[in-house]
C-alpha cells in the first residue's frame, strides 16, 4: 500500500505532466506512481486501490502512456493477469529526434510561401520557428551524445545502475487487457 509521501509525490507528477503536456491529470499520476512502487509492476487493480481510481479510469491512462512508451504491461508464464510498469526506453530523451523538427522546420516553411507577398513582421513569427526547428535539429543528435556520455560516466562510476545490475523484467509485453467488467455497488 503506497504511503501518503508516495500519492504526493504522484499528485504533483500528475500536476506536472497535465500542465506542461497536456496528459490526462490521472496519466501523469499513474505515471509518478509508476516511478516509486513497491513491487515496480503491479496490476491494474493494485493501481486501481493505491490511487483511488477507478479500474476504467487507470486502464485508459495505461493506455495513454503505452501509446507515448512510458509504460507497458507485461505478464508472467502462468498469470493471467497483466503488470504494468514503467517502459524503460521512457529513461530516454523525449522530443530529441532532428527528423521531427526537420519537419516541423518544412511545415513552418510551408506556411512562409503563403505570406511571400506579407510584410515582415506578419512573417517574422514563422521564420523564427523554421530558424528554431533547424537549430534543434542541427544541435539535438550532439545533446544526446552527450548525454548518453555523461550517462556512461555515471554509470561507470556506480552512481548510476547499468541496466544489468536492475532486476530481471518479465516476459515480453502482451496486448492491450480486456475491458474491464463494471462493479457491482456493495
């Protein structure tokens, strides 16, 4: 059972995630949740109970987070019921693939042909967004470089765990789970 500490600290992930992306409050709970669980994979009647939540409403964020790589489910020989747990590409850098901002940096362009003729302060905004696009383009492959470095160092040094030393995943992720049957009212 999560204690009073762990429910903040996923209250204000979800706050975060909600705020800053977008997500659904209760996908950014589940996924604060996720990052401090004891067992790391629970099932989601466990994330239904320890977050107060309805069965419906943590399948949708499982859902949600699975389609964004920072969860999946996963089920052991034998069980018949999935665990969830955070993906763990989701320790990877976000939003840092030049390809997206190549396009984002062509569709901005797209937009400046339709304002060829305007004056430039009407097109100042758009080119400042082709001139950033490309700038992350062109400067993102080196940060995670770097990064991915720097994660070595820290690695080496045991500051940080190497993805050996964690304890051993289950099987490979299965579909997504079946709908969930309505409570009956006690």
């Amino acid at each position: 059972m999560p204690n009073d500490a762990h429910l903040l600290f996923a209250d204000h992930v979800g706050r975060f995630y909600a705020r800053q992306y977008g997500l659904p409050p209760m996908a950014g709970r589940l996924l604060g949740y996720l990052f401090v669980c004891d067992p790391s994979q629970q099932s989601i009647d466990e994330l239904s109970e320890a977050l107060l939540a309805s069965r419906s409403a943590i399948t949708g964020a499982v859902k949600l987070l699975e389609n964004y790589g920072m969860a999946r489910r996963t089920r052991t020989a034998g069980e018949r019921r999935d665990r969830v747990s955070l993906h763990p590409d989701s320790r990877q850098p976000q939003n840092f693939d030049a390809a997206l901002h190549q396009e984002h940096a062509t569709l901005f362009r797209e937009g400046l042909a339709l304002l060829a003729d305007a004056p430039p302060e009407r097109r100042a905004p758009l080119e400042e967004m082709v001139a950033l696009a490309e700038f992350l383009a062109e400067r993102l492959p080196r940060l995670v470089d770097e990064w991915q470095a720097h994660r070595d160092e820290l690695r080496t040094s045991g500051r940080l765990l190497t993805p050996g030393d964690q304890p051993a995943q289950s099987p490979e992720p299965t579909g997504p789970e079946p709908t969930p049957r309505k409570r009956r009212p006690s």
